[in-house]
C-alpha cells in the first residue's frame, strides 16, 4: 500500500479546494457535522490541539465513508482508493486508520472467489456462468441443472465422489452449466480446475521438453473437482491416452474425487475413438480400460436443445 502521507500529499496537489484560506477552511472543517461528532465523542482535546490537526481532520471530513461520494470503485475520490479512515484519539493526537471500503471488501471476496476457479485454455465465460442465467426452455437441459444443483447441494456437507459425463451437439451449454456450478462451488471455497481437452494434449506435449509434465499431472490428479471439456476434441495419442488421461483419471478413481467431462460423443462413441489411437493388438481392451474408468468418476448425462452460440 503507498504510504498515507505520500498519497495524501498526491491527491491535495490535485484538490482546488485546498487552494482556498486557511481561515475558510478552518471554519468549513470544524462546522463539519463529521468533524462535530468526532470532537464531541473527544472533548478532552484542546483548542491549539485541533488547530495543529486541521489537515488530519480536513483529510477525515472530506472522504467518503460509506462510499457515498464515489460513483464507483475505480472512481473513488478518497485519498487511498478504496479505503476508508477511521478517526481515532490518543494522547491529544488524531490518528486515521484506514479500512477496505465495502465496495473493495466485495472486489476482495470476489477475486478470492475467482482464484478457487482455475482453468487451462478455457474461455473468459466460465467465471462468468452462473445458475440464474441458465435458460430452461428445453428440457434437455433440466436433468443435467438437476444433478449439478444436487451435486452442489451435496458439496456443502461431504463433496460427492462422481461428477457427470455431459453430451450433446454443439453448443447446447454443456460448458456453461459446469462453469456456473465451478461458481457456486467457490463460495463454498472448494477448487474447481477446468481444462480444455485439445490444448491441454498440445500442452502436456510441449511439457515433456521443460520436464514440467508430473509436476502438471500431479496438480490435476488433486484438484477437489476436475473439468476435462470437450474430450473427443483433441487429436489423441496412446502415449496420452494411457500416460496422462490414464493416470489422472486411476488416481482419482482411487481418491473417490469426482471428474466432470463435456463431449459431443456419447461414452460409445468415445470408446471407439479411443481404440483407435494406437496400433497394438491392446487397443480395444486399453480404451476400455479408460472408459471403465470414467464411468467409475461420472455419470453419463444427455444435453439436448438448440445450438444458443447461434442465438
């Protein structure tokens, strides 16, 4: 935080006010209902005291309190932007002590929130999404809200140990239903990471050359809820398949930690694709090992209705 004297040197060079009388100013400051109160909860300090301590009191009378000067945050006049000075008297000395204004405290606790949503390559909107957004005039759309509302509730008392397996067409808001749950989940301070399925392949590729990919792994296997979206999508590998998907998902089934996946392919359909990957004999047996596993951290949730990335 920038020293008090320095900011408050800072905003007085920018104030015209300030420019008027001392003796103007003098009678301005101490016919101030605030500065009254203030002196009159302090009737020891003496006259000469409150002369020496105008600039301290003009600095307690002019600011807002309550927000009630400042349009917004980003415009707030006072001399520490978004905070707020409470007056306090020791030894004939008036000392300021400065607090987060409301309007900070809410800035706070909504950047606090944001940090228990982490994603990789996910867009902008899942910190955005939000339950009372979600439009239900499909009802495609009722059975999925219905098991992440209960999901959510169930969080609250013990976190469940399966996520949903969501699929459907493009663009029926499977992604935005889990990004409001991630929301509602951070109030109740429990992590959710989101990762996109085709960066997050290009993304551990290029992390075996850093030798950053266990430590990677290891931050995904852990998380409290885990997000793959859009599994399907990416262009696969046996290596990923067996040696990153494999592995996050085992270790999870084992944790009991739920796992949430978005796809336009339904679990057959994801089957196939993954025994298709490689070239052993194993393939099949190998892609169903993975689906056993998925279905042990989900369970399989048709979405349906209209394409609304149209609308």
């Amino acid at each position: 935080m920038e020293p008090i004297q320095s900011a408050l040197n800072n905003w007085l060079k920018n104030n015209e006010n300030f420019q008027t009388s001392m003796n103007d100013m003098r009678e301005k400051i101490l016919k101030s209902d605030r500065v009254q109160a203030l002196l009159a909860d302090h009737p020891e300090l003496t006259q000469p005291q409150i002369d020496q301590q105008l600039m301290k009191l003009y600095e307690y009378d002019y600011q807002s309190l309550n927000c009630e000067k400042c349009p917004s945050l980003e415009s707030c006049i006072n001399v520490i932007p978004g905070y707020v000075p409470e007056a306090q008297v020791q030894n004939g000395r008036i000392k300021l002590i400065y607090h987060e204004c409301q309007r900070k405290q809410k800035e706070i606790q909504m950047e606090k929130q944001r940090s228990f949503v982490q994603s990789l390559h996910m867009p902008k909107d899942i910190h955005e999404a939000s339950f009372s957004q979600i439009k239900l005039d499909v009802n495609g759309r009722s059975e999925a809200l219905k098991k992440i509302q209960q999901f959510f509730k169930d969080s609250q008392t013990q976190l469940p140990q399966k996520g949903l397996y969501l699929h459907g067409s493009f663009g029926v808001g499977k992604t935005y239903l889990l990004g409001a749950l991630a929301q509602e989940l951070a109030t109740e301070q429990i992590d959710t990471m989101f990762i996109y399925m085709p960066e997050f392949v290009r993304e551990m590729k290029a992390s075996i050359s850093d030798s950053t990919i266990n430590e990677k792994i290891e931050r995904f296997k852990r998380a409290s809820v885990l997000v793959f979206d859009d599994i399907g999508a990416e262009y696969s590998s046996a290596w990923f398949r067996d040696e990153v998907l494999g592995a996050i998902l085992q270790f999870r089934m084992m944790e009991r930690l739920p796992v949430f996946f978005t796809s336009n392919y339904d679990l057959k359909e994801l089957e196939l694709m993954f025994s298709k990957v490689g070239k052993s004999d194993l393939e099949e047996v190998k892609a169903a090992r993975i689906m056993e596993r998925i279905r042990q951290v989900s369970e399989p949730i048709e979405v349906t209705g209209d394409n609304h990335r149209d609308l």
